[in-house]
C-alpha cells in the first residue's frame, strides 16, 4: 500500500498529518519531546467495530497484548474486546489491572516460570500449557496456592500455515505440545487437580492470505474435534489462533476480512457448534487490531547530500521502531510506509525526490527509508512512519546507544 492509503485512513488539515484530532505539530507540542509513538483511539475502536461486523456474534474476540502492552491502550481495548491474551506476568498484571474476568485473560508462551504459574492459578487466569512438563508444574502451582487452576493445551497442530511472516506452528516447535502427543497428555490429566477447559491452537502471524488463513482454520477445526474425542469432559473453550496480518510494504494488500468472516460463519455454525456446543470459540489477534492506529514519529535532525545521495536524519531510529529498520525479522529489507507529517498539503506534492531517511545510531542498521520520494525535507521537519501500533517500542533495542526512551501516547 503506498503512504496515501495510510495518511487518509488519519486525516490532513493545513498541510500536517491529524493523529488523535490533534494536527502533527500541534500534537508534538503537547507531547513534549520527540521522537514519540501515537496511538489513535478513533481508529482502534473502528477496526474491532469492522471485525465485529465480518466475524460471527458468538465468535470471541481475542488481543494479544504483546503486540502493544501500553497500559493505556490495554484498557481501551479490554472495553472492546472479549479475551486479553497475555505471555508474561507483566503483560498478566496489566491486563488483570483494566478490571476484565480473570477467566476472560489467557496466558500463552514456553518457559512460563514457577512464579509466573502460581500468579496465573491464584488469579483465576487460563493458562495455555505448552509442555508436558508445564503441566506438571501448573498442578504444584496449583496446589502451593490452594486453588484447581484452569489450563487448556496449547496445540502445536499437524501442519504449517504457508505465507505468514511467522511459523509457530507446524513441525517441530517449542510451542505447544505436539497434537498426536494431546491425547495421552488428556488421559493422565483427566483425574487431576486442574480444570482443563479446551485448546488453543495458534499457527503463525502477519498473514496477508485470506484463503491460507481460511484453510488453516479448517484445519484447526478439524483437529480440535478430533482431540476433542479425548477430553474426559464438555470443550469449554477453543481458540482458534489468528494470524491476520496488516500491509507494511509497497506491494502488500490489506487483508479480505470479509472473506474470513464468511469461512468463520460456516465452520462455527456447520462443525464447532454442533459438535461442541458448550465450546467458547476465540480468535485472537495482535497487530490486526492495534497495527495500523499507531504511528512514529521522529524529527529531522540533519539534512546532507553525500555523493548525490540526499539524507535526512532524525532524532529517533532503530533502538526505537527496529521492524521499520528491516531488522526484526525481514529477509529482504523493504520501507515501511513514511512521510514528512508536516508537508503534505498541495504545495509540497511538486518535484519530490529520492531521499534516504536515517535514525541517529552509529550504525548503518539504522534506516528508517531508503530513497524515499519525499518533499523537500528540512531540519526540524516531523517525519511519521505508519505501521506503528504494533511490535514498536517493546520489540526494539531501546538501550541500544543509551538515548532516551520515547514517550507514548494514546490521543
Ligand atoms: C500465541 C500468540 N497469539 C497471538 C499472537 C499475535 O500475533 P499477531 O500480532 O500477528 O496477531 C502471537 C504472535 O506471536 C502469538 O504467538
């Protein structure tokens, strides 16, 4: 998608980006220092409003909070959704301190601690057991703290989901236990001290591929059924994972949610429900809901031309917004969606040029764009980088060269 798409999904008045109904210097200003991350209330209230419109009433609505754990946003989003997924005790606290049901968090990712389990079981959450060996160790966390904790198993499933930017699932992985190993794993539970309400399977994120992520949640349909045959007693919950992915690059489509919506419909209405009618069924989601209502944004430094190149460097960078540098993760480096927020009215649309915009590191890792067509660029201009609202500063070296952290903001 090229960057029009993302200045109109904000607004512009007077030649500046509007984040949060608030003109970009104007903003900056109020915030009181750059580089700063804004996160638009407007827009993460619209997209959980569009995907409770494409997906099915009785479906639940699940944020993976480790795609934006502001505490701020968090609250927000618990007003909207059903499910706060969590995968730390800090991500637990936060989510637990917005006042949702404790059987409404659920808590996901290998290498839960003792300490992490005990919090989890005193305080009601639902833990995604990963391992054999977890499980051992949920039931002590149980019992030091004198309540049957709730689990369901995390499943890692008998195939891969193709096209997503990442694989958890599939093969041989540290997540989940492996789905033909689930129903040994049930049998030694079914007598224990542990409420074992359901399954989760979460296959891959960033998916841009309606019909794979269509597919894969047939799949996963198909094999919570059939592990659901082992269950000593009624599935009460079955989250179906998510992967839905958002358009970073040039090239990149949005996603056809409708589409998702429809295969949703049907599997709920013609198998999960049917089958497991006292099933909770949940998709859970990260970036999808909080990706796209999130910028960066960084002021010019520096202007030089080095050897017919042009530059522009600004005060923010890499330890910052790493997946913008191409650094977390990317095989081949692409630009993230940019523009100079404070030059875009019809004036500045003249003769733009190949400018190549840099963060303030001393490393060469650190690019923001590279030969951007932007308008002329001056020292003191606010360059924003779109695609921020998720995985942003909590996914980046922010110690890296000791600068300052950046401050957040939800408008
Ligand atoms: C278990 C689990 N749930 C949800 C997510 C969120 O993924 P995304 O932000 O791509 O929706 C992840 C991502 O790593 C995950 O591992």
């Amino acid at each position: 998608m090229t960057p029009d798409r993302h200045v109109e999904a904000f607004d512009v008045k007077d030649g500046q980006l509007v984040v949060g109904g608030m003109p970009l210097e104007r903003l900056a200003a109020g915030v009181g220092s750059t580089p700063f991350f804004a996160y638009d209330r407007r827009l993460l209230t619209s997209r959980v409003e569009s995907l409770r419109a494409a997906l099915p009433g009785d479906l639940h609505l699940g944020y993976a909070v480790k795609a934006n754990p502001m505490p701020a946003v968090v609250q927000h989003l618990a007003g909207l959704v059903d499910v706060l997924d969590v995968a730390s005790a800090r991500e637990m606290r936060t989510a637990l301190d917005t006042g949702i049901d404790p059987g409404d968090v659920s808590f996901a990712g290998p290498g839960k601690t003792e300490a992490e389990l005990r919090q989890a079981a005193a305080t009601g959450v639902v833990v995604e057991v990963e391992s054999r060996g977890e499980v051992d160790r949920l039931l002590a966390a149980g019992e030091a703290v004198g309540v049957r904790p709730v689990a369901a198993i995390r499943v890692n499933p008998d195939f891969a989901v193709q096209g997503s930017g990442m694989r958890m699932g599939g093969g041989p992985q540290q997540f989940g236990v492996d789905a033909e190993q689930v129903p040994e794993l049930l049998g030694l539970v079914a007598d224990r001290d542990l409420d074992m309400v359901g399954f989760h399977v979460f296959a891959g994120s960033q998916n841009l591929d309606a019909d794979i992520l269509a597919a894969a949640q047939e799949r996963t349909v198909d094999l919570v059924l059939r592990l659901a045959d082992h269950a000593a007693a009624a599935v009460r919950y079955v989250n179906l994972g998510g992967g839905f992915g958002i358009p970073y690059f040039e090239k990149d489509q949005p996603l056809d949610l409708a589409r998702l919506g429809e295969n949703l419909h049907r599997l709920l209405e013609t198998r999960l429900r049917p089958a497991l009618p006292e099933a909770r069924a949940v998709v859970e989601l990260g970036r999808y809901i909080v990706g796209e209502a999130g910028v960066y944004v960084t002021r010019v430094v520096d202007t030089k031309v080095s050897r017919g190149q042009r530059f522009a460097v600004v005060d923010g960078g890499m330890h910052h917004q790493l997946a913008a540098s191409g650094n977390l993760g990317q095989v081949i480096r692409r630009n993230y969606p940019l523009v100079v927020g404070t030059r875009l009215g019809p004036s500045d649309e003249d003769a733009p040029e190949p400018v190549t915009v840099v963060g303030c590191l001393c490393t060469p890792l650190d690019l923001l764009g590279s030969k951007v067509s932007l308008p002329t660029v001056e020292v003191g201009d606010l360059v924003v980088v779109f695609q921020a609202g998720a995985y942003g500063l909590t996914a980046s070296p922010t110690a890296f060269l000791g600068h300052d952290q950046p401050v957040e903001v939800l408008v």
